[in-house]
C-alpha cells in the first residue's frame, strides 16, 4: 500500500484542512493525478496521487487538519 502524505508546504506553514476528495474509496486513480484539495492560511492547492491504483483509505475527511508528514490515506 503506498502511503498518501502530507509533503512540506514551505514558508513555516505546518498544517492544512482538507477541502475536498476528487474520488472515493475504490475508485482508480492515476499517477499524478489531482487526489485532494487542502487549504491552509495562505493557498488552496491540490495534492497530486503519489502512484496509480485503487485508493483504498482514506483517514481524513473534509474539513479534518493535518499536520506535515500525516498519513492522509492510502493507494492499493
């Protein structure tokens, strides 16, 4: 299972909100395609899929916080 995290977001900013997810659990998503919208103080940007698959889990929901290096779900 490849892991979906959270990467360095630069300039101090240590969290960001999950916006919205593009798909749901079982759905197929291709490498480097948009996964999940997350916005901190400064920007809205979208988090790109680290892998193709299916994604299997995800562990936090929309309107949920996470911290740099957190597990957001993961790709089968």
């Amino acid at each position: 299972m490849t892991k979906i995290i959270l990467p360095s977001l630069g300039e101090g900013i240590e969290k960001a909100t999950v916006s919205y997810w593009f798909f749901k659990i079982g759905d197929i998503v291709k490498e480097k395609e948009d996964l999940v919208e997350l916005t901190t103080d400064k920007a809205t940007f979208n988090l790109p899929s680290p892998c193709s698959g299916k994604l299997a889990e995800i562990y936090l929901q929309e309107g949920d916080t996470a911290t740099v290096g957190s597990e957001l779900g993961g790709i089968e």
